[in-house]
C-alpha cells in the first residue's frame, strides 16, 4: 500500500466559516503545488455517537463552533516531510496564517487542533 496522509481537527467559529473557507481554498492549492496529490477538509454535521468521544469534546468547541475535519494525502511520507518544510517556508503561508491568528478576531487556534501523520493499515477504494 502506498500514500501517507497528515490528518486534522479543529474548531472553527462558526461566524468566521466562510472566511476560513476561503483560505482553505488557497491552502489546499499551495499544499498541492508543494506534492501533495490531494486535500480535503470538511465540516462536521452528525459529530456525536453514544458510548464514544465526539470531536467537539475531543477539541473542547462550543455550541457557536463547527468542526472541520481534514487530510491531505502524499505519495509517501518521505514527500509529506519535504512538503511540510516546503509550505512552512511559503510567504504565502505566512501571510494567511496571520489573517487566521490575528488576536483580535481569532479564526485558527492551533493549540486546540488535533494532527497527526498516518500510514495506511487499511485501505478500499471507491466502486
């Protein structure tokens, strides 16, 4: 099995979704011109099951925050790693992490997003 996903959750005000949004859009594309094959983020919309953790308790969100749920796929973790050092060095990066984290209007708070690299255990394609 081959590929390698960096996989993510966190809470996004929900007044400030559109905004996150867009720069996601932008996001996704730089992750993609720096080797990523494939980006992905969605919003949460049936996050509780009885008798597990729901990612809202996971990273402790609020009534008046949505979850996005996300994973950006590589062809191995060696070109995940080249990727992410690619992207930190961006100036684009830079400046749409700072629209993100301006204190005053707070969109992205990293200290309450859930990351992780992943290697395939198990994997079926669609039909």
């Amino acid at each position: 099995m081959a590929n390698y996903i960096d996989g993510f959750v966190l809470p996004i005000p929900k007044n400030h979704l559109e905004e996150y949004r867009s720069v996601a859009e932008t996001v996704a594309e730089i992750w993609k011109e720096h080797g990523a094959l494939a980006y992905f983020e969605y919003v949460g919309e049936d996050l509780k099951l009885e008798g597990t953790r729901s990612f809202p308790e996971a990273v402790g969100a609020n009534d008046n925050e949505a979850i996005v749920f996300g994973w950006v796929v590589f062809d191995s973790k060696e070109m995940r790693d080249l990727a992410n050092e690619r992207v930190v060095n961006d100036p684009r990066m830079t400046d749409l992490i700072a629209a993100l984290t301006n204190p005053s209007r707070l969109v992205f708070d990293a200290s309450r997003m859930v990351y992780g690299g992943f290697e395939p255990l198990v994997k079926s394609s669609e039909r």
